[in-house]
C-alpha cells in the first residue's frame, strides 16, 4: 500500500482567537441564564448552574480538543469552572466561591514568580515567545551589542511585574465576590449573584488586567528596541497563511 500523499493528510487546525465569541459563550450566555432562568419555575437552582456552567466547559473543551494543544491557563479556566460547580451543586459556604476565585490567578502569579528560578520563565511562555517576537534575532544583536546581562535584568523585572499583574487580580477577585455573592449557595439568589459576579468581573478585573499586560509587553519593546536599535515591525513574527 502506498503512503498518503503529504497534501492529502489532515493537519491540525491553527487556532484563531475570536474574542467576541470567548466573552458570548463563557461570560454572557452563563451570566444571564444564572440571573433569568434560575427560579423554581424555569430551569431551578441547580439546573440553571448546571446549564450554564456547560457553556463555558463544552467550549474549552471543544477547542482542547479540536486544537490538540495544551494550554496551561485554559486548563486552570475549566478547573475553575469545574470548582464553581461543585460549590453550586454541594451547597457549600459561599465563602469558597470567593477563596476559589482568588486562587486561580494567585497560584499563576506564584508561578511566575517561581519561574524565575527555573530554567523556563514563564514570561517567556506568555509574552516572549518565538510565536510573537523573532527571539533569535533578538538574542543574535544582544550578542553582538554586549547587552544580554542587562536585557536578562529588564526581562527579570517584566516577571515581577506580571506576576504582580496575576496577584491583584486575585485580590480584586476575592473582594468582588465577597462584596456580590452573599446568599447561601445551591439557591436561586447565589445563582443569580454569581451570575452578576461574572459580569461585573469583565470591566472589573479583566479590562484593568488585560491593560497592565499591554503595559508589560509595551515595556519589553522599549527595551528591546533601546538595546538593539530593532522597531516593533523588525522583531514582530507574522503568520502567512
């Protein structure tokens, strides 16, 4: 039997963020079936959690698997939302749906603060990787301007930065939930309540957060293009199709 043609063979897909689409199905669809349908006449208490939490883990779920990529921090969401459940459905203290929330983004920026002393920083897994920035060329003209020592401190500096990024995003997690969700869990007003939690967390958390990462990366690039002479475009990876 002959081999199949390599233009023939099924490549995996390249995933392609669609933002709109993550915040539909994870944070507004989950938000307005806990708020709307959690009563005894519609989808009940533990239905509506049920249902809504679906949302969310069916689509990190088909993506893991249509992706075949392991993803560190999309697998901490589905535990996360694995945990969000299991407060709802055990009817445990509302005070673990706040401790929950603030330990997600605290372990990640415990981690990168570890990370520095490892051989694998994770900032350079999230920001400066070979899939944005042409690191070669970087560390290449590094070599050849004598600065790797002082880029090695600025992106050490990058790292506690991030990893403080992670950190107040816990605190500001642990004060939103304490402040939305008081109602005891496995009822109606707790679904309803985690439902407004959810919302308030995109301005509240994830707006603030997303901007101090711009500012991380936009700090990465000045050094970068002070120690190399490189722009943004120089040092940019682009993706042909």
């Amino acid at each position: 039997m002959k081999n199949e043609p390599e233009s023939t063979k099924q490549a995996t897909p390249t995933h392609q963020p669609r933002p709109m689409v993550d915040l539909l199905v994870s944070i507004l669809i989950p938000s307005i079936i806990l708020m709307k349908f959690s009563g005894p006449e519609d989808l009940g208490a533990s239905g509506a959690l049920i249902v809504a939490l679906a949302f969310p883990l069916g689509w990190g779920l088909f993506e893991l698997g249509k992706y075949r990529k392991f993803n560190f921090i999309a697998l901490l969401g589905l535990i996360s939302v694995l945990l969000t459940g299991g407060i709802g459905l055990l009817e445990l203290d509302a005070k673990w749906l706040a401790v929950k929330e603030a330990a997600i983004p605290g372990l990640i920026g415990i981690a990168v603060l570890i990370s520095i002393y490892t051989p694998y920083p994770l900032i350079k897994t999230l920001l400066y990787n070979p899939r944005v920035l042409n690191v070669q060329k970087i560390e290449t003209k590094l070599l050849e301007t004598n600065n790797t020592g002082v880029f090695d401190r600025r992106l050490q500096n990058a790292t506690y930065f991030l990893s403080s990024t992670f950190l107040l995003s816990s605190v500001l997690n642990y004060l939103l939930a304490k402040w939305v969700v008081t109602s005891p869990s496995g009822t109606a007003a707790f679904n309803e309540e985690l439902g407004q939690m959810t919302l308030l967390s995109y301005p509240v958390i994830a707006i603030p957060s997303t901007l101090m990462m711009f500012a991380i990366f936009y700090y990465l690039w000045r050094t970068i293009n002070t120690l190399t002479g490189f722009t943004l475009e120089d040092i940019m990876v682009t993706h042909k199709a």
